[in-house]
C-alpha cells in the first residue's frame, strides 16, 4: 500500500471513530459536544424565570435553550406550526384542542409543567353572596378559557348551562340565569385590567398577576385543581414527539429546582403539574 492510500485510510478510519465516539456520548455528559439548540416559545413574565432554571438543567444534558417570548395566546402555536420554533410552553389541552380544531395544527402535548386554578376577582364584592342582580362579569374571549370561565360560575351556582356542553360552552349555552348576570367577554389579557370598571372578573393566574390583582385577597371563587384538565404542557410538532431531545427537554423541565422556581415566582399561585411533582 503507498503512502497516499495508507493516509486516506488513516483519515477515514478517524472520520468513523469520531462519529462513532459522538453517537456514545452519555446522557448528561460532554454537553459541548453534544450541542442540540431548542427553540421554546413561552408567554413573557414569570415564565421566563422558570425557563431560566429549565435551560441550566437542559445545559447539563446539551441542550441550548433559546426561549422566544410572546404576549398573545395565538401565536405560539403558529409560530411552532410555521417551525420558527421547536417547542412552546403555555396552554392547556382544552385551548389546543380548540387550536387543532380551528387552524388544524399538528402539534402534541409531550410533558406537563403546572395547573393555574383559573380565578373570579372583584374589587367591589367580598365574595360571590354578594354580587348584586344584575352583575356584569367579565371572561376571557379565546373558546377554552370561556368555556372554563363559565364552567367556574356554574360551579358556583350563578349560572347552568345545557346539558352535555362539555369544556367549550359559551355564553349562548346558559340555561338560566337566576341574578341574571351580565357576562362580558373581553381579550385574556385585557379582562383583569377591566377589573375596576366590572362586578367580577374571571382572570387567568399569569394575566391576573401581570394585572397587579392581589391573590389571593381578591380572589372570590377559585376553580377545582383535583382532576383537573387544564393542566399546562409543554408542546411539539406531531413528527418530533419521540425525538430524543423531546424528552431530555421534558425532563430537565420535571427537576425540584423548577418546582421550587414556580413556586416563588407565581407565590404559590402555580402548582407544579407532574406526576410526582413537589408540592409547596
């Protein structure tokens, strides 16, 4: 063999053991080389401090994080959907499906992260006895944070609607109205602001906070967390649900140190959502 071809085989047979080296790099270990870029769409404000304690933990398994914020509910599915991301954090299987149904999104929940109990507030009224007759309460617009918005206020006796209405009832499937409440639909995050001009608002636990509403001292009813479907996940295109980065992203999501995260930055608001989870 001459010196030439004893040279390329050198070099392909280095070639082969460094693929082959970079295919057995442990689970958690040589980050650098293992270097895989995530793009998670998550909604501004305190998400982002949990995500600052997901993306160390990602690091260690490496992952590099890049979390792009948004401040409207709509577009993190589209921008997933358009894969200008790979993954979002911030709904619940009910708003998704709602998603799915209008825009036809291929996109799965792949791990869950925590539960916001969705909340009735008022400034005027100590508690719901003594909402007036009459009361205007205002809701979230989008279907699924309606429909559990309305589904809270049943809960609570205000209102019935239609049997079989499932979780996306509208104010058109109440049945009766004994106080003949008013219901006000307005954008999720415009409602809490509204809070002084209305009876009661029901408010989501991220826009409530960004609100300035004071929880839990305003707060008048609350919805069941036990059961409940509205837990938060973290989401993906149909076609990288089995990836293996799906999964190191789910897990360093699932980490003590991340519940502890929500725990703080929500003050106690948030409940961490997997199974498992620590509980404050």
């Amino acid at each position: 063999m001459n010196k030439n071809k004893r040279t390329l085989l050198a070099s392909g047979l280095a070639s082969i053991a460094l693929i082959a080296g970079a295919a057995l790099v442990p689970f958690g270990q040589s980050a650098a080389a293992a270097q895989h870029t995530v793009r998670v769409g998550i909604m501004s404000g305190e998400d982002e401090d949990v995500w600052r304690v997901v993306a160390a933990n990602a690091a260690q398994h490496g992952i590099d994080v890049k979390v792009t914020t948004f401040s409207d509910y709509t577009q993190p599915n589209e921008a997933l959907a358009q894969h200008d991301l790979d993954a979002n954090s911030f709904q619940h299987k009910p708003y998704l499906d709602a998603q799915i149904a209008a825009r036809h999104y291929a996109i799965v929940p792949v791990g869950f992260t925590y539960v916001q109990p969705i909340g009735l507030y008022s400034r005027k009224h100590a508690s719901i006895a003594a909402l007036p007759t009459g009361a205007t309460i205002g809701v979230p617009n989008d279907p699924s944070n309606e429909g559990r918005s309305l589904l809270l206020l049943q809960s609570y006796g205000l209102i019935k609607l239609r049997d079989n209405v499932g979780l996306l009832p509208t104010a058109r499937d109440i049945a009766s109205n004994p106080k003949q409440i008013k219901i006000k639909e307005l954008d999720a995050g415009i409602v809490g602001r509204a809070i002084g001009d209305l009876d009661a608002a029901v408010v989501n636990t991220d826009w409530a906070v960004k609100a300035g509403i004071r929880i839990p001292q305003e707060r008048i009813a609350q919805e069941k967390v036990d059961g409940s479907p509205y837990r938060n996940f973290i989401a993906v295109n149909e076609k990288d649900a089995n990836a293996p980065w799906v999964r190191d992203l789910v897990a360093s999501y699932q980490q003590a140190n991340v519940a502890a995260k929500i725990n703080a930055v929500y003050h106690g608001t948030t409940l961490p959502a997997w199974s498992g989870a620590p509980q404050q």
